[in-house]
C-alpha cells in the first residue's frame, strides 16, 4: 500500500531506504488499499448495468454488488445490511443523520452535542438552532478532550430528541464512552448519533451493544475510495430525506448508486473488520516509538493533547514550546502532515477543538498533528522524529529573535 502522495526520491537511513516525503496526514485522508482498488476495478467492468433496474441480468449483477457492500459494512458494526444506507462521505452521512431526524420530529426539540465535534456536525446543528428553532445544548469537554456524563445528563430535557457524539476526534484522536452515552440515551428513549469516521480502523464500535441509533462512516478515512460513506440508520427511525428524486434507498437518500465506489466501501470495511486487532496493535506500537523517540531528543519541549484519555492510536496531537506550528512544517518539506483539521484548515480560524480543550491561542498555533497508519514504518517515524527535532532549535531560536525585535520596538 502505498502513501496518497507521489514519491519523489528516496534515500538511505539507518540502513534502510525512505520513500519521500513520508505521509503522516493519516486523519486527514488514507490511502486507497490494493485490495480495495482491484475490487473497485472489477466492479466497474463487470458491473456496469444501474443496481436500480431490476428488468435485465446487468442490473441484478450491480444490485447485488451493492448488497455485498451493505453486508460487509453491516457486519464491521454489528447492524444488519438494509439499515444501511450510502452517501457521498462522512459530511453527508452526518447532516443526513442530524437534519434528517430533528426534521422528522414534531413538537419541541432539543439537541446535545458537543464542543470539540466536526464541523459537518456543528454546522448543520447551529443551522437548525438559528433557522428551525431547536434548542441546542454543547456539552464542554475537560482538558483531556472527554465530556462529563454527569454533565450529558443534567443536560437532557422531556423534548430531548438526539444526542450526537463522535467516537473519535479527528483533531486529537480523543475516544469519547461512546458505550456509556448509549446507555444513558436508550434509558431514555432518545435517538444517539456518533460520527464515527475516524475510529472503525482500530476501534471496535457495535450499534446494539453501543445503543447507536445513527452512525456516520466515510470510505476514505478506512483505506477506501473519497466519494462514498454511509450512515447506519436503526430500523424503525424516522429520516426526513436531504433531498428528493426517483425514491432510491427506501427515499432516504435518491440518486442512482455508484455501483464501483460501493463495492470499494464494502471491501475497505472487510478489510478493517478482519484486521481490526493488529492495525490497533501495530499502529500503536508507531505511536510509542515516535513518542518516545522525540522525547528523548526534545524532552519536555512538547505536550501532548488528549493523552491521558482514551485515543485512537494513529492520531497524535503535539504543541511546542515558544514556535508557530506553520514555521515548524515550513521547515520538513519531507514529512506530509498537518497542524490540524484538514477541513478546518480551509479557514482562517484557530482550531475550536483545541480551544475547548483549553489551549489558548499561541498554544493552539503552536500545535501539529501527526497521523499513523498501515503503509507507516518505524524507520518512517524514526525518521521524521529525527527531522523534527532538528529543525526545533533553529525555529525556536528564530522565533524567540521575532520576539525579542517585537519587544523593543514597542
């Protein structure tokens, strides 16, 4: 498997030889899998009639490529293959999830969510409390990235209607309960939503077990295709569709399906069901060595953000002292990865993730973020430790100079 960008030389480090620049954007986009690409492949040769016409042998044979996809992604979370339903990605899965049920509702409706969640939850929710009149609760995180249960729930209402939670972020790879706060919702009866985009490579999530109602997933942060997602919907809830059209999945979501991109959804979803364990195993392994790499070299020149909670492995949030993050990765054209969020890196503002989490400006600008997957070696991470804390010093140094010339011309 290789990384999402092109390889532009290679060079020889500690006796093995380096492919760079060395991908570690992992939470931002993972590579497209070789299985997964040659299942893609086939489908789009041998499956090219539309899944939606049920007159000639063509559409059968996409029709079932799309049902082993709903089954294989069924079986990744425990639900069963009609309760799935395809979407465009994680964002659409998630405004789907969120407009759809507070817009099926009738009466008052208030929802819970929480400060650090994406923006693809956020927004549709600050639209809807702006524009549709919902009431609308954001739950504070702790300095480590967690929600107070106690808090969830003084926090729920008689008009409590949802509770949306991700499993985990995509900022800090922070794990919420995400177990706990399904039991607190079914207690109650009210519909539970987790984004789960970022977990379900090395995260066990089980929509019984976990008491979800609605679960958002994407293709390309499980090593399959950008394009494609889907949301678990539990049989019996009420979605109002986005939009309107020739009455595909049951009017939940119309559009003739592509039948390739579906296919590459479900294989990617196979693949991290049967390799859940050792993706956990081997990427947390990555983690530990690149962190205590680094520490040796730079000591306690570096905190890390959310690490005394539950995290993911492959998502590690670091804050420097004394430098501008920006200035930092100016300097490691080698390493590919970013300060942040790859979609809140399309506006100016800081990180509200980290913001929540108490960090304040010149901290947050001062963080990077530095993502772990398959395709990642320990001579990868070995290396980009090495190069890291290289250019530390010199950043630093030159910051601290800024600094020093801001000072006496004030």
């Amino acid at each position: 498997m290789n990384s999402p960008v092109e390889h532009h030389r290679q060079v020889s480090f500690e006796g093995s030889t380096l492919s760079l620049p060395i991908y570690l954007d992992y939470p931002a986009s993972t590579p497209l899998g070789h299985e997964v690409a040659e299942a893609i492949a086939t489908a789009a040769k041998e499956s090219s009639g539309n899944p939606h016409s049920s007159t000639h042998r063509f559409g059968h044979r996409a029709r079932q490529s799309i049902e082993q996809a709903q089954a294989h992604i069924a079986k990744l979370i425990n639900a069963r293959p009609y309760e799935i339903v395809f979407t465009s990605g994680a964002t659409e899965a998630n405004n789907l999830a969120v407009l759809g049920l507070v817009r099926a509702a009738s009466g008052a409706r208030h929802v819970i969510s929480v400060e650090t969640e994406h923006e693809a939850v956020l927004q549709p929710l600050k639209h809807l409390s702006k524009y549709e009149g919902i009431a609308l609760t954001l739950l504070p995180v702790d300095e480590n990235g967690l929600i107070d249960l106690e808090q969830l729930e003084k926090a729920i209402r008689p008009e409590t209607i949802l509770v949306s939670v991700m499993a985990a972020n995509n900022e800090t790879g922070v794990r919420q309960n995400i177990g706990s706060i399904g039991r607190i919702c079914a207690e109650r009866n009210i519909a539970f939503h987790c984004d789960a985009a970022q977990a379900l490579v090395t995260e066990r999530l089980d929509v019984i077990e976990d008491g979800i109602t609605l679960l958002s997933l994407s293709g390309h942060k499980i090593y399959g295709p950008m394009g494609i997602g889907a949301l678990y919907i539990k049989e019996g809830t009420k979605i109002a569709p986005l939009f309107h059209g020739g009455g595909q999945q049951r009017d939940l979501r119309p559009g003739t399906l592509p039948t390739a991109l579906c296919v590459g959804l479900g294989e990617a979803c196979r693949i991290a069901n049967e390799n859940r364990e050792r993706d956990a195993q081997y990427v947390g392994q990555l983690r530990t060595a690149f962190i205590d790499t680094l520490r040796k070299r730079l000591g306690e020149e570096f905190r890390l953000n959310g690490d005394m909670a539950p995290h993911i492995p492959g998502c590690i949030s670091m804050t420097f002292v004394g430098l501008d993050a920006e200035d930092l990765l100016h300097e490691l054209p080698d390493l590919a990865l970013s300060t942040g969020s790859a979609c809140g890196s399309m506006k100016s503002e800081s990180s509200h993730v980290l913001r929540a989490m108490g960090l304040g400006a010149e901290k947050v600008a001062a963080t990077i973020r530095i993502g772990l997957g398959r395709p990642t070696s320990f001579e990868d991470i070995e290396y980009a430790a090495q190069q890291i804390a290289g250019a530390y010093p010199r950043i630093k140094k030159s910051s601290e100079g800024s600094m020093d010339i801001r000072h006496e011309g004030s």
